[in-house]
C-alpha cells in the first residue's frame, strides 16, 4: 500500500507538527537517545485457522539529529508542465515550490548539502552538493526556478546522475545521512545515458526501462569507500493526478508507476494524486532522514514442524533459507516497518509451541554493532488432523482420526461428499475412495480438514451360511445333506447353496475354495457349530451356523400292560412280598441309562377288611428327561376260604335224663370254637331247635 498523504483540509495543521520535527533533525547537533521497539504476535489466520500468522514490528524513534547530504533528483518531463484541474498552476510549479521549501527547512543547519539533478530523456546534474549557507540557497532556488517540462521520463539516468554525485562527492561517515529523493509524475518511458537510450513501453512492469531504474536504485543504496560499505537512502515521490488508469489494475499506467516506485526505495513509497500535497510529502520524507539504526538484519528461526509460506515486509527484503528467515533492511527511521509470515504446521509440532525465536542485529545511531531482544510469545497450535489406518484391505478397514483439538468433533468425507452420520473419530470403510475428516475444535471453533487418505478396498468374499437349524435325533449323525464332519470338508458353491448359503459375489473375488467343519457341545441338546470358510486371494471369510440335535422322545415300556397284575389271598404273605418286589422294563430311543421312579400305593380295602388292593405306579426318564406314560400294577388281596371249626363234629354232643334241668342249661351254654385263615374276628351265630 502507498504511503497516501494526510489529507489536504487539515494537511497545513499536521504540517506545522511535522515541520519543526524536521527543523529539529536537520538542524539540531544533539538528540534524544534512539529508540527501537519490537512487538511479535502469533496469531491464528482469519481465514483457515490452521495456517499461523506471524507478525513482527520493529518501531524506531527519537532519532539522532545528523548533518544531511541529499541528492533532489526532479522529473522535467513534459507532463511535469501540465496544469492541475481546477488549478493554474502546473506540477512543475508545485515540484518547484515543494523542493524550495524543502532547501529552506533543511538550511536551518548550515552544514546540511543539497544537490539537484533533473530528468527528461536523459538526467542531468543541475547543480553539485551544495551548502546551505546563504549563498548556496540562493544557488539551488535559481536552478530549482530554471526547470523546464519536456520530453519524455528516464527514472533510470536520473538516479544515476544521483549516485555518481553521491559517491563523489558525499561525505562518508556516521555523522552523515546521505540520501536521494527522486520525484516522477509518470511511467518511465526512457533508460540509458546520452547517446544510447532506448524506450519502452509504460503497461508492462518488467520492461527494461522499469527493471533497470529499480536496478539503478538498488546499486545506489551502497557505497564502499576504502573497504567499507555505507548505506544510502532513496524516497520515492510520485504524482499521479495525470496518469492514466487505475493504481490496483496490473497493466495500467500508475498500476506500473507505483510498482518503480516501490521498487525503486525498497518500501511504500509516497504517492499522491495533487501536486498541491507535494511540500506535505517532502516535509515527511525530511523527518525521514536522520535514521534510528541502519543495517537491521532480523533472523527468524522457525521451529521443526512447519512449513512456511507467504512472507511479505514494509520495509526491506526477507530471504528464506531452511527454516530461516532473514530480513535485511538498509535504514530504520521514524517509523514501524512490520515482517508478516505464514507457518503451516505439518502435524509434528503441536500443542503450546514457541513457533520461532528472534534474534535482531543492527548498527546503532553511533555506527555500532548493537542487537535487541525480542520476545516470542507461546501459541497453542491446531494440527491438521491425521487418518492412520490401512489403506489397501481386503472386504473393509478401519480409519481412524488423530487432533489435538479439545472436545473435537467430526465429519468424514468420501471424494468430497459428505458421509451422513459419520461423526465419530473412525470410520468403518467398505468401498474405495478418497477420505477425509474435518475435525472442529470444541473450544475455539477452528476447523480442520485432513489431507486426503486414499483407501482400496478389494472385494472379500460376501458369504452367508445357511440360517440355524433345530432337529430331532440322538446323535451328530441325525445331520442331513452335508454330514457331520469334524476335518475340514470342501464342498462346491452348489452344495452350499443346497444348504441354505450363499456366495453372491463369487464370479468377482476371483479362485476360491468352500469348506466347512463342525464342532459339537453339550449333551441335551447337542449344540453343532458349522463353520463355513471360503478361501480367496483377498482373504478368508467365516461364517458360522448352529445345528441343535434335541432328543424328545420318552422312554416306552418293553413290559406290557397288565404283566405285573396279580391276585392272592390274604394269607399268601409270601406272594405279596413277591409281588411288591416284581418293576416294569422300559426302553429309549436314543439308548443311555432310564431312571425309574416307583410310587407303592397303600393297601385299599375291599368289601372285608380282609380283601383290597395295592396299586403302584412307575415312570421311566431318559438322560434328556424325557418322561415315560406312567405303568401301573395292581395287587388284589381277596378272602374266599370260610372259618374252620376246631371244635371237633360231635364234641358238644350230650345225652341227659330229662330230670337233668341242670345239665341241660350246661348243654345249651357250650359252643363251637372256629378258625379262619386270614384271621380276624369270627361271628358265631346259633340257631336253637326245639
């Protein structure tokens, strides 16, 4: 950006502040201490806050009053004799009364020398460096008053003319500032001494005209006497009102005016549209002269981690070599010239970082070597995220996000396209393509995308294996189709799909083989793992299906029904016993051990108390618990046989005389005494005759 004048309504105050600045500089023999001040910020870019803005101030003032040698080096082209609208007075006459006054500031000190070269086609040294006593003011005013506006703009030959009366004539020490201040109103048009100049065009910033008028100025910045190198300092002054075209449109005239300029003093240079604000420009660059400190090289040393892109300065050039930057710049006045750089991290230096460290060398107002401590401030640095992860799989693989960001949040990306619900730090990937993450800092906002991974996916195999299966048996060998089969076994895809799998994609994993094993668990049920594999060039594939073998068939009695069935009489103890000791037989399925369980039924009384029945049940299991129907026996007790007398036939027989009352009621008391088998009580009953 152009050094843009004050505006002209209250330019007159401003100057009167800046006018007895420079009376003070180029007149007084003493001065305040020099003062450099420095300010580094690390900040984040305000457009992609994973680039660091670096920027660095480097402010002087109070400079040291010093004596002056200074070369006016004046345009007298013929558009310098144009008059400013509005005005009726010409750019020449503005120029001239701009450069009086400045002769007339700078006379305040009488050991100040001023020398005046014009150009046009070619320059010319007006007048040597003279001293502003009063006879040499009243020698540079009438040479000032004598130019005239012709011709065309050779910048080139002017400075020249500049440096060659400089060297010759210029006093080379500390005590001295030397200095050339060139004015233009236009495009330099010319190059080359009297005799071989030769012309350009005035729309193109490499043309020979431009290219060797910045040359001219950078040769005349130094100047070595007797093996040592003094700096010397070039203003650029350019009034634009009469230049066509716009000052930001690459091709226009004062687009390729400015772009001289700016090469020409190394920094901004002053630019204005009026001639009228051609006095305010030089009182500045008056100020300007007595410099603060000269030969400033500032090292930047950026840390491992960082790559380091645009690099731009006010003042000077920047130079990069590894991870160093060095600023060179010539003078530093009253003024704060700025270094502005860009770091990229590369994701190894993360965290809190001192990015760079400063180092600043210079020579002070006394011409010596003197430095100045800068201090880096630490910046927390966002890296971009990194995807780790592999990139060449086989049927899918798994990426993961890294960041240092605090409460990150994230969104994948498949070749540009954002993936819908993918907000977690991996991601599941199962087709080819470009990935990427962005990953947004809870905290600060910032948002960062990763560099694109690149991910081949080669198809695996996508098998199914036949849906689990329930079935009815003993054993393993109650399988159907494929047979149980502990070894791995191949089969064909015809024979997997026969069993209820699938292999959809096997025309594209390329050779392939089927196999499949089984292993089996438990008891009841027997529980068959089927595993199912398929072996190609991007892998192997399982897949699993379970086969459960359940027996549920109960135990059958081989005993019929009514085997166990029997009848006895009461008295047959032994047969009871013989009996009660007597169980059915059943038979299973599936073989194993069967447990019986009887239930021995109490005795049930019949129509005496001598006769009933036992009934006593069984039921039989399996090793699975499979039930049997329940079997059942019944033991019938009866009582048939009637009592028996003991009394034997004819005992109670008696024959009495008819007197022998006495022995008759003896004879009817007597009874018979009976016996029964099954015991119990026996009931007599007695019929009596007549």
């Amino acid at each position: 950006m152009e050094k843009s004048l004050l505006s002209f309504s209250n330019y007159l105050r401003d100057l009167k502040k800046i006018y007895f600045a420079v009376l003070f500089l180029l007149s007084s023999s003493f001065g305040l201490a020099q003062t450099i001040t420095t300010n580094k910020t690390v900040t984040a870019n305000a457009g992609n806050c994973g680039i660091v803005n670096v920027k660095l101030d480097i402010t002087g003032s109070n400079p040291v009053a010093r004596n002056s040698d200074v070369i006016l080096v004046i345009d007298v082209s013929g558009s310098m004799g144009n008059t400013i609208s509005g005005d009726t007075k010409t750019s020449m006459d503005y120029a001239k009364l701009a450069a009086k006054s400045f002769i007339s500031q700078a006379s305040a000190n009488t050991n100040n020398r001023i020398a005046i070269v014009s150009y046009t086609t070619n320059a010319k040294l007006e007048l040597g460096l003279t001293s502003l006593n009063a006879v040499g003011v009243t020698a540079l005013n009438a040479k000032i008053d004598a130019l005239i506006a012709t011709n065309n703009t050779n910048i080139q030959d002017g400075i020249v003319k500049a440096e060659t009366e400089l060297e010759t004539n210029g006093r080379f020490d500390c005590a001295t500032a030397r200095s050339i201040i060139l004015l233009t109103d236009g495009v330099t048009n010319r190059t080359g001494p009297v005799g071989n100049t030769t012309s350009c065009n005035t729309t193109s910033t490499t043309s020979t005209c431009v290219t060797s008028a910045i040359t001219a100025a950078t040769n005349a910045k130094t100047t070595v006497k007797s093996s040592i190198t003094y700096n010397n300092q070039i203003f650029s002054v350019g009034l634009f009102g009469g230049i066509p075209g716009n000052i930001n449109t690459p091709g226009s005239d004062q687009f390729v005016a400015k772009f001289t300029l700016d090469g020409i003093q190394g920094s901004a240079s002053y630019i204005t549209q009026s001639a009228a604000n051609l006095t305010s420009i030089y009182t500045q660059i008056a100020s300007q002269i007595s410099w603060v400190a000269q030969s400033l090289i500032q090292k930047e040393t950026i840390i491992p981690g960082f790559t380091i892109g645009s690099i731009t300065t006010t003042k000077g050039t920047a130079s990069l070599s590894g991870q160093v930057i060095t600023w060179n710049t010539d003078f530093l006045n009253s003024e704060t010239i700025t270094l502005n750089y860009q770091l990229t991290p590369t994701g190894t230096a993360c965290g809190t970082q001192t990015v760079s460290t400063s180092t600043l060398n210079y020579q002070n107002s006394a011409c010596a070597n003197d430095s100045k401590t800068i201090t880096s401030p630490a910046y927390f640095v966002p890296c971009t995220p990194l995807i780790s992860g592999i990139l060449s799989a086989c049927g899918s693989t798994t990426l993961t996000a890294s960041t240092n960001a605090a409460s990150p949040t994230y969104v994948w990306y498949k070749d540009n396209v954002e993936i819908t619900g993918q907000t977690a730090s991996t991601l599941l990937v199962t087709t080819s393509g470009a990935y990427k993450v962005k990953v947004k800092n809870g905290t600060t906002n910032c948002e960062l995308t990763s560099a694109a991974s690149n991910v081949s996916i080669s198809p695996a195999a996508a098998l199914t294996a036949p849906a689990n299966a329930t079935i009815t048996g003993c054993g393993t060998s109650a399988i159907t189709g494929l047979p149980y089969a502990a070894a791995s076994t191949n089969i064909t895809l015809a024979q997997l799909n026969a069993a209820g799998g699938s292999l959809p994609n096997d025309a594209s994993i390329g050779a392939y083989t089927i196999s499949y094993s089984d292993t089996a668990t438990g008891t009841c049920p027997i529980v068959v793992t089927r595993t199912f594999k398929v072996t190609a060039s991007c892998g192997t594939v399982t897949a699993n299906q379970t086969i459960t073998i359940q027996d549920n068939t109960a135990p059958t009695w081989t005993t019929s029904a009514n085997a166990l069935n029997v009848t006895l009489q009461c008295s047959d103890t032994a047969g009871l016993a013989t009996a009660q000791n007597q169980a059915p037989v059943a038979t299973d399925n599936c073989g194993g051990t069967i447990t019986y369980t009887k239930t021995s039924g109490a005795f049930a009384a019949g129509s005496c108390s001598n006769s009933g029945t036992y009934t006593n049940t069984w039921i039989a299991k399996d090793v699975c618990l499979n039930t049997s129907t329940t079997f059942t026996q019944v033991i019938t007790i009866q009582d048939n046989t009637a009592p028996s007398w003991t009394t034997s036939a004819n005992a109670l027989n008696v024959t009495l005389q008819c007197s022998d009352v006495e022995g008759l009621a003896t004879a009817q008391n007597q009874a018979p005494v009976a016996t029964d088998n099954c015991g119990g009580t026996i009931t007599y009953t007695k019929t009596t005759g007549s």
